[in-house]
C-alpha cells in the first residue's frame, strides 16, 4: 500500500448534508472520519483523537466540526482543535493537540481522498474520466469487496491473457486452434501504463445490443486496459466502431488483503436507465469470474520479487505496472504492512497529511514506510 495518491472513501451519496454523525472509512489500514461542513464540503480527518485515542466518528458533527465522544475536544475539517472543554472557555489550545486532515475532491459521485503529504503541485492527478459528466455517456456505479490485495486485482484487468479463459463469455476457452494474445504495445502515462488491443469475440448474446452496436456473429473487439498510479484501471471494450464501453475501476485497500473496488462503468449506446439492471448485472457475472481466480491466488499479495513468477509477453503490462510501484516504494512511499501490523494493538499511526510538511509536532507517529532508495523514509 502507498501513500501519496488519491483513494475513494466512500460515495458522495453515502455523506448527507445536515447529518448528525461522521461516517467511518477504513482506508490503507488506517482509519478516518468524513462529514460535510455546513457548506456541503467534505472534510475527512484522521479518527483518532490526539486526546486518549478517541473515535471521532462515533462522536457528532458539531457545525463545521466533529466533536469527540470521549471528552468533547471539538476539531474542525482542517484538523485543528478549537475546543477543549476541560481547560475551560478561555485556555489557549496548545498546537500539538491537532490532528491530520486530507486533501478531498468529490467527482464522478465519488469522494477522493489525497492520502499522503505532497503538496498540491506534486500530487498525481485523479484518474480522468471525461465521459463521466458526457451526456452522451450512461454510467452506473458498482462497489465490491474482495478478499485480495488490491495489486492482484489491477494486475487482473491490465492481463490480455486472462479474458480467454476467466470469462468464457468473452473468449473462447482456448478451444480455438489460431488462439494466441496478440503482442501488445504499451503506452505509458506520468502514472501508469496501458495498451488496446484487437480480440477475437464470440457472437453477442443479447438482441438489443447486437442491433445498437451493428455487430452480428463473431466479431473484432477492441479493448484495452490500463493503469493509474497503484490503485486504479480503466478499461475500453469497443465491440463496434460506434458502441464502446469504458469502465473506471478506483480500488481502496480497506486493508493489504481486502480490496473495496468502485466501479464507474459506462456505454454509449443503450443509453436507457431501462438497461441499467442489465448491465449492472452483467457487470456483476463478470468481476465475479474474476474473483473466482484471484482470491484463492497463494500468495496473496504480489511476490516481493518478480522472478517468484515466470512472466510471458501477454504479461508485459504487469512487469511495467511493478516497475512503476517500484519506482513509488523507491520514493518512500510504499506502507510498512509487517511493522503496522505488528504495532496494531499499541500504536495508532497516522498517513501524513500535507500540513506535516509545514509544521513539526504531533502526537500520532507517521505510518512507517519501507525505506525507498531516495532516503527519505520516515520512522
Ligand atoms: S479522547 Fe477525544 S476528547 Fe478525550
Ligand atoms: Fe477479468
């Protein structure tokens, strides 16, 4: 797990305006507290009261604040303390008592938060998805948990290879003699790296779509798929000229080993809401042959080394994806897993937020980092 990218906290209908009470995201292991302010901005905190270990998402939104619990410190959705009821109305609050708070952007009608202490101008975008506010695009919205880590998962949808047989409906099952993964040509981006390639396809299913796409019997699809920073795909299947799907899948590991995935997946044609249930459920049937291989994969998470696996051409947008979550680690950025959990029941750490960068002084310790090449890990 990295920190220094944008993670999907939940979706913007899941934060109503006037609520009594934040809501409660687990995100990277660690855990946070988001509300709205009293003018419908989001504002999300680290949980954990810099008093006695409170949970301030159990406590109640006071204004543009949360109030802990515990004993009613107040913080506002910058992370300061502006009341601390024991020392009274006029007692100066001492600077140290203030706690992290994270960048949020609210787009596609999901809630992005910036886990990490960039500031703004080095901060990797949030993956763009135009077609999101297109009208001539139909999007529907999907959330799944998996029990996997969320890298086997980016790995699946960048795997040319695995559509053949993971989902017979999209693929042959490798009956087909001629059947191999054409070579594929990476593009890379700042943050990741992707391709598009032509597939052989069976003959569309569904009559509805078979007369809005053009496309009878089998058939040349073009799809392709890519990578955005460590926890992010996209993925185009285009099975005509003028009938494309493209799908945004934003992956929060909730933990190393539980990966909560929202899905913005979209057409441009059978735009009706009337097919929404058609897609929503195909789209279901699909990632679910998708979890049918990936949780029982040992090990669980990527191996430490790539030579653990033997990588083939089709895989060559895996090797690159690595390379990129190499250069992270590198940067220092790559989550400690092992000395969190081995700390889990003594120490709450918290994802530095940019206003560490600014200024010394807190009371929850950075989340440890594995030491990346450029030096500048942390304790
Ligand atoms: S633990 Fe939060 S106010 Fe005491
Ligand atoms: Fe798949």
């Amino acid at each position: 797990m990295y920190i220094n990218f944008w993670y999907v906290a939940c979706q913007a209908s899941d934060l109503t305006y006037g609520a009594q009470r934040p809501i409660k995201v687990t995100m990277l292991g660690q855990q946070f507290a988001l509300w709205r302010d009293s003018k419908g901005e989001i504002r999300c905190v680290s949980n954990t009261c810099s008093h006695r270990s409170g949970a301030l998402a159990d406590g109640r939104i006071r204004g543009d604040c949360v109030e802990c619990p515990y004993h009613g410190w107040t913080f506002n959705g910058d992370g300061s303390c502006v009341r601390l009821p024991s020392l009274g109305p006029d007692a100066k609050i001492p600077n140290r008592t203030r706690i992290d708070a994270y960048p949020v952007d609210e787009r596609y009608g999901l809630v992005f938060v910036f886990l990490g202490d960039l500031p703004e101008s080095e901060r990797p975008p949030i993956q763009p998805a135009p077609e999101c506010d297109d009208p001539d695009w139909r999007f529907i919205t999907l959330t799944m948990d998996w029990n996997i880590d969320y890298k086997r998962s980016v790995e699946n949808t960048i795997d040319p290879a695995h559509n053949e047989f993971t989902h017979p409906t999209h693929g042959f099952l490798g009956v087909k003699e001629d059947y191999e993964v054409e070579d594929i040509t990476l593009e890379d981006t700042d943050w990741g790296t992707g391709f598009m390639n032509p597939m052989k396809s069976p003959p569309l299913v569904q009559r509805d779509m078979r007369e809005e796409s053009g496309r009878e019997g089998d058939g040349v699809t073009y799809a392709g798929s890519g990578s955005h920073g460590p926890n992010v795909t996209w993925t185009y299947i285009h099975i005509s000229d003028k009938a494309w799907f493209h799908g945004f899948a934003f992956h929060t590991p909730v933990s190393a080993k539980l990966d909560r995935i929202f899905v913005l997946f979209g057409r441009n044609f059978m735009q009706d809401t009337k097919y929404d249930k058609t897609f929503e459920d195909r789209g279901l049937f699909i990632a679910e042959q998708d979890r049918y291989v990936l949780e029982p994969m040992n090990p669980p998470m990527t191996p430490i080394n790539s030579k653990n696996e033997f990588l083939v051409p089709a895989d060559k947008a895996i090797a690159r994806y690595r390379e990129f979550c190499q250069d992270w680690e590198d940067k220092g950025w790559r989550i400690d897993v092992n000395k969190v959990c081995a700390d889990q029941d003594t120490v709450s750490y918290a994802i530095p937020s940019p206003a560490r960068r600014e200024a010394k002084g807190w009371v929850l310790p950075e989340v440890p980092r594995l030491a990346g090449k450029a030096g500048d890990s942390t304790e």
